[in-house]
C-alpha cells in the first residue's frame, strides 16, 4: 500500500496501534489474583469452643492451615460472662485473621431441652457475632462433617483428628480434640466447594 | 449566765454556731438523689422481640414508664439475619436508655429441640449484647411473671396487659402484646426489689 501523505500515513499508524491493544495479552499488574478463600471452622459450645482456620486455593482442592485453637471460659463462670466471652473472642478472630466465611455444626440432636437451650444460647452469639460483620455462615451436621473428613459417620474425634492431621499436613497431637473438629468442619465446606458449584454447599444459615 | 468578757462571749458563740451546723438539716445541694432504677424487660424471641422500660423509685415501690416496643424482622428472613438485627436493636436501646438491669425470660419449657435451640439462639445474642454492655441480667419463669403481676400463674397476655395498664397508668390497647409481656418482665423485677433485700431476686444469669 503506498501512502499518499503524512496525515494519511498518521491515520494508519492509529489504526495499528487500536488493533495491538485488542489482541495483545492483559496487563499481568491487573489480572484477579488465583481465587483464595479464607474458612473458619467453630466447633461451638458454651464453655470450650474450638476454632480452626484454613486457606483454600483452585476452588477447594488445595487446603492450606492457617491456625486453630479454642476460646475458654471458666467451669463456674456465669451463662452471661461464657457468652460474652464467645461473642468477643470471635469478634477478635474476625478482625485479626479476617474469613470469608464461615463454617459451624448444626443439625445436631440432644435429648435435654435445657442443654438445647444453653447450646443454642451458645451458637446465636456466635452467629450473631458472624452477621454483625458480614461473615456468610453455612451448618453441617456433625455426622455430615465424619462422613467428608473419615468416610464414616460414626468416627470418633480422634480419628477426625488423625484424618485432618494428614490433610493439612500438621502435628495434631498436642491440639485440643475441639480445635482439630473446628478444622474438620472447615475442610468440609472446602471439599464440598470443590465439588460441582451449586451442589453440596448448603445455603447459609 | 452571765458574760464576764467579749473573748467568753465569743467562745459562747463559737460553740453555739458547731451545735446548730450538727443539727440543722444537710444541704439539699450535697444530699444524694433518691435511688432510681432503670430496669429492662425483654420477651425473647427470634423474630418478634418485646421490650419496656421502667424507672423504678424508692427501692421499686414506685414504678414510672419509660418507653416499649418490638424488635421485629420478616418471616423470611435467614436466622443469622433474624440475630444480627435483634442483637443490634438491643444495643441501641441500650446506648439509648442507658438501664441499670435487665429482666428476661427463663425456665421456659418447650417439647420440641429443634425450637428450644433456636428460642437459645435468640436468647444467646440477646444476653451476649447486655453482658458486652456489662448489664446484669435476671431471668423469670413465665408462670413467677404472671404470678407477680396478675396473682394467677396461667394468666393470659390479655389479662397481663390489663394489670400491666392498670400499674403504669398507661394505654396498652394500641401496644403490642410482646412490648407489655416484656413491661410485665420489668415489673416484676421491680416488685421483688420492693421486697426485703437478698430475698426474691434471682441471681444474674
């Protein structure tokens, strides 16, 4: 093609220049990061709750731990002064480590309407505590959580325990038997993310 | 007597001066106000949560209305949804009245779990809230209520509304039978504060 003139010759270039913007590959500062979840797990219970929280990558199949532990209260402390606890010791989880979402039993059966009440009790502050800072949380009952981790849905906690040790790769021998179950819990939500979307995950509470 | 020189005269009424400063009555600037109580009823539950304010004066013989209402969210609302909102509404009559003390339902007895956990769900970020202010709470029997107010333990909301109406010297038609369930609660703690001291009020939960 022979150009005719210097404004025709401009015209061009432009032309070239608008069709190397649209084809070249994006720019690798804007590119989204390889989606991560943050999962907290809570084994809830009014006087010892366990915690565990994980990172996820690729959509659930890459389980990463992060930290776990338990919020204590003490054996003759008020029903008040355990719930405040609770409330305050997850609002703290929250603002230092930051989930995405979170992960805690449900479905659970106890014959004694008082200790259905305490639990209860026990779970609202927690879940209220989630609400409070946008945290979407998801149940599983605590044979549905076996079941992932063991395969079993009568395993005890200690080989959850043992299971979680080898998933996360972790020492879990010196890990309270409540903060390895709250792991469970999270693996859970990761691998029933990992399966097809829209299947397994249950809506949040 | 007689006065033998101006230094006795003055002496004389030196003395005079202490004697009527010991027996005139305090200063009505210095004396401490009349003890007031501002007590809190809450009716608990998920999705329509009862509350009333009451100043309660000499030793909670004298009972004056402050303010009632509900805490109310839609029917389908998710249940972490249903706490977030009670829980907040909670905190902001707190931050708004300022009570001394809290009275809530207790010792209720339902047949069914999976309703007792979700009643303690509610229960549990509502205490949580008020023990996070530092707020004691007491708990009353629904039955110890209807007793204190009507003198009937199987008195119907009807009927509490109506005693409660007649003891504040207040409307209750256009009231809500939660909001007077929940005065009824602040009544009744009020009233066995009028009792002898140490007996009749429940330990904070």
């Amino acid at each position: 093609m022979r150009v005719k003139n210097l404004a025709e010759l401009e015209k061009i270039l432009a032309k070239k220049q608008v069709l190397q913007r649209n084809t070249q590959p994006k720019n690798q500062d804007n590119t989204p990061p390889p989606p991560q979840l943050r999962i907290i797990g809570l084994d809830v219970a009014l006087r010892c709750t366990g915690w565990g929280i994980i990172d996820t990558k690729s959509e659930g199949t890459v389980q990463i731990p992060v930290d776990c532990g338990v919020i204590k209260t003490d054996q003759k402390a008020p029903v008040s002064e355990c719930l405040r606890r609770l409330a305050g010791g997850v609002r703290e989880l929250i603002e230092l480590y930051k989930p995405d979402v979170a992960a805690i039993e449900g479905g659970f059966y106890c014959q004694n309407v008082r200790t259905a009440v305490i639990l209860g009790a026990a779970r609202g502050a927690v879940i209220a505590t989630l609400a409070e800072k946008a945290i979407p949380t998801h149940e599983y009952a605590p044979r549905k959580v076996k079941q992932a981790i063991c395969g079993l849905g009568n395993a005890s906690k200690q080989q959850v325990a043992l299971l979680v040790s080898q998933m996360l790769h972790i020492q879990t021998d010196a890990l309270a038997l409540d903060s390895t179950d709250a792991l469970a819990m999270a693996l859970t939500h990761a691998q029933l993310l990992s399966a097809a979307q829209g299947f397994g995950v249950p809506d949040p509470i």
